[in-house]
C-alpha cells in the first residue's frame, strides 16, 4: 500500500495534473453554457411557437387569397380545406403552449402527436414524395418519443443540446470522451508511467519488490485513479445541470437507430452501458501506455504515439468507406460508445456486427493481449527503448 501511496502524493502535487482537470471540468461547463444558448432556438417551445407563428401567418394568406381572388368551386374546396388545417394546427399549437406553461406535459404532446400524424397523413396522400425519407424517418421516431413522454409526463429535451441532469451525462459522454476526454487521459497516463525514468532508466526497478509487481501496481492506480477522475467529472455535469434545469427522469427515452423498427431506451439503460465500454476503454488506454512506455521514453513520441493508435485509427477508417464491413473488428471504435449503444453507428456504417456485446469482448480481449505483452516484456528485467536519443531528461 506504500506504493499506491506514493503514487497517489505524486499524481496530486502534479500542478500539471490539476490543470488538466480544470480544463475538463472548463470544458464540461462551456459545453452546457452552448447548449443553454445555441440549443434554446431548437428546444421543445420555442419550436412551437415558431410553428405558430408559420401557421398564422400561412392562415392570414390563404384568407386574403380567397377574399382577392375568385376561382372555380374545385380549387375554392381545396383552398377551404387547406385553411381548414391550418387553422387547426395553428390552435393546437396555441394549446400546446398554453399547456406547457401549465407544466400539464401530457396534454402537450398528445397534441404534438397530433400535428406530427399529420404531417405524415399528407406525405402518405401525395404519394410519400413530399418529403425526404430522413425527414419521415425523423417524424415518426418523433412519435415514438412524444408517447414515450407522454406516459412520464416529462418535458422533451433538446436533442444534441440536452440541459436535464441524466441527459446532459449522456451528452458529456457522447461528444466529450471518444477524443477530448481520451486525449486528457493519454496527457495524464503519460506522465504517470513515464515520470520514473531517469536518463533513460526505470528507477522502479530499484525497489525491493518485482518489476512486473510494480508495473501491475501502477497499472491498477492508474486504471482507479482515471476512472475516478472520469466519475467525478460525470457527476460534476449531473449536478450542474439539476442546478440549473432540474434532474430529468432516469427513464427518459433515448431513440435506438435500429435497423428494423426503431424504439427507445431508457437514459439509465443507455448510460449503464456506454460507461462499461467506457471503463473498459480506460483500461484499454492505460495498458497501451504502460506498453509503450516500456518502448518509448520521450513524453512527446509516447503521447503522439498513443494518440494515434486510440483516436487516429478509429477516425481513419471509418472514413474509409471500404472498411465499413470490417469495422466491428476495430476495438479503438468502441471509444465511441454512445454511438454503439445507440446503434447510430450502425446506420451511418451500415454494420450490424457493431454491438455493446461485441464491444466488450474486443475491448476485455485487447485488454488481455496487453497485459500479457507487458507481462512477458516485464519478466525479462528490462524496458527496452527503440534509440538511445528517445531518452528523457527528468
């Protein structure tokens, strides 16, 4: 436990270490002061009332249209028909926000599903090329969230913009750890395994127990220290947005981008499941740096190195479209975890093979593969280096 302890006084008297932490927490707070600003013109409202506003001003020109101008009795029932539904959809639109100032969410959306059906009902009568099959596709997952919400009476939340407490986790770990919160972590790691050497050799091995005993150890800390690093700054998001917009529900619908029929959710499942890829992750990272820094003793080639093994070959071939098929087998891509569970992935590669399942088997077994690389190397008694000049002066 001495070492543990002397691992743990050195990571908090790090000054560098401590700026690496308010720079994530900086950055977990800038992106919710984003989604506050940019996010309020997409929010759930603020969308009504400009259909609101489009819906009278559509009303106010259909009226003058058929008071200036005379036409035959075909075209006037049709011009009828259409104010008709502009109308109606201009007085659910009233209600809607009427209700939403009440907080009665229920009531709301049973209205927005209404003008959502309705959207649909005219697609389907003109021949289903009225609008873009995204657009429909987007309507009716629409759908199955209104109702989903209307069973919880929760407010909807702001897509890619989430402010409820369990949500904004799920953004924070959807846009923030596939690279900002690795490459954090890659900085962080590397100055953990590679700040015992001196000109080139590993004072560790100085001490009275095993090199792989201490190498292991390190590992160990280094994988409970990250996560908790990775906990705390998760639970940091939670409560600054419950502060501010309140906590949501734990059984808040996310939508699965399912190949065949798409469906929800809840928040809580999707979270449960992109932290285990995460921690996984995490120690992935950790064993691919305890590896190399058996290799590589300059700080810069050991950072560049890892940073483009984890981000740069899962970036790099999924913009190959030619490895789509393929992309499964890539462990690195399961740092995208959100967009595994989703299954959002699965729509943009067309790879039904990209699961969580798959992923945490990838993951544990690259994880294995790792820790017996660094346990044969360990057992020779030495850390090789590729040159002489990759040496670093502490």
């Amino acid at each position: 436990m001495n070492y543990y302890h002397f691992l743990l006084k050195k990571t908090l008297k790090s000054r560098g270490n401590l700026i690496l932490l308010t720079i994530l927490l900086s950055v977990i707070v800038g992106l919710y002061i984003i989604n506050i600003t940019s996010g309020d013109s997409y929010s759930f409202t603020n969308t009504v009332k400009d259909d609101y506003r489009v819906t009278l001003q559509q009303e106010k020109e259909y009226v003058e249209e058929l008071n200036s101008h005379s036409y035959g009795e075909e075209d006037t029932t049709m011009y009828k028909e259409a104010l008709q539904d502009i109308v109606e959809q201009k007085n659910w639109n009233e209600q809607i926000l009427e209700l939403a100032d009440q907080g009665k969410w229920s009531d709301a959306l049973d209205y927005s599903i209404k003008i959502v059906n309705r959207h649909l009902e005219v697609n389907e009568k003109s021949g289903g090329d009225l609008f873009p099959a995204d657009y429909v596709t987007a309507l009716k997952n629409e759908i199955i969230l209104f109702e989903q919400l209307r069973a919880l009476n929760q407010e909807p939340d702001t897509e890619a913009y989430e402010l409820f407490g369990f949500n904004y986790v799920y953004r924070v770990m959807d846009s923030l750890f596939p690279m900002f919160f690795v490459l954090i972590l890659s900085v962080f790691l590397t100055d953990i395994f590679l700040s015992t050497h001196k000109n080139g050799f590993e004072i560790e091995k100085l001490l009275p127990s095993s090199f792989i005993g201490t190498m292991t150890k390190r590992i160990v800390f280094s994988t409970l220290i990250a996560t908790s690093v990775y906990v705390f700054a998760l639970m940091f998001s939670f409560i600054i947005a419950s502060i501010a917009n309140g906590m949501g529900s734990l059984h808040y619908p996310i939508i699965i981008h399912s190949t065949s029929t798409p469906h929800t959710s809840p928040v809580w499942n999707v979270l449960a499941k992109t932290f285990i890829l995460q921690v996984l992750s995490i120690l992935t990272i950790v064993l691919l740096i305890s590896l190399l820094s058996l290799f590589v003793k300059n700080r810069l080639i050991h950072l560049f190195t890892s940073v483009v093994i984890t981000i740069g070959s899962s970036i790099a071939v999924k913009a190959i479209e030619a490895f789509n098929p393929y992309l499964h087998l890539n462990p690195f891509l399961y740092f995208s975890s959100a967009d595994v569970v989703t299954q959002s992935i699965i729509s943009e590669t067309n790879n039904p093979n990209i699961t969580f399942g798959t992923g945490v088997i990838l993951l544990c077994l690259l994880a294995v593969i790792l820790y017996t690389a660094i346990y044969m190397i360990c057992r020779r008694g030495q850390s090789p280096t590729f040159s002489s000049a990759s040496t670093c002066q502490d």
